[in-house]
C-alpha cells in the first residue's frame, strides 16, 4: 500500500467493504443505517493475522466514510478497538 490511504473497495451488493492483497482478501461486513454504516463484522484470514491488515482495512473503511460524508457505528469489536487506538478519526464516528 502507498500514501496514506488504504485502498479498499466498496461492495454495496455484499453489503462488505473489501481489501484484497497478494494471498487473500479481507472484508468488513455493514448495514447501513441512513448516512451511518454498522460495521458488524471484520475477518482476515487466520494465516495473515499480525501483519497488519484488518488495520489497513480499517483505516480504509474510516478513510471512505470521511471522504464520503458517512459515520461509522463500530458493532464490532475490532473496529471499536481500531478507533480508540486511533483518536484522529473521532469524528468519523456516529454519536450515540
């Protein structure tokens, strides 16, 4: 990956946003609540656990709902760890 932004790939039909690279994909499952997505469910396969990719797909998934005016309601417990570790994206999630 360059820059900084993760390039991850909406599929709204999948209701799952995705983040392929060499060996897999990862995906982070939605439904969607208005202009708020309820991210329910992340998976990486278990061979590539450490490396850093559910954090790429996270901070894809964060970068996609800044740019595109979205909120994230984080229902799953990665994502909610993800953004307490990461403070600079507060305001790309929903209030509760």
């Amino acid at each position: 990956m360059t820059g900084t932004e993760t390039e991850i790939v909406e599929r709204p039909e999948q209701n799952r946003f995705e983040l392929a690279f060499e060996g897999g994909i990862a995906f982070a499952s939605f439904r969607r609540d208005g202009d708020r997505l309820v991210v329910t469910h992340t998976e990486v396969p278990a061979r590539f656990n450490g490396r850093g990719i559910g954090s790429r797909l996270a901070q894809g998934l964060f970068d996609n709902a800044r740019r595109t005016g979205r909120k994230i309601v984080p229902a799953c417990s990665f994502i909610a760890d993800w953004a307490r570790r990461h403070p600079d994206y507060q305001d790309v999630l929903a209030a509760r």
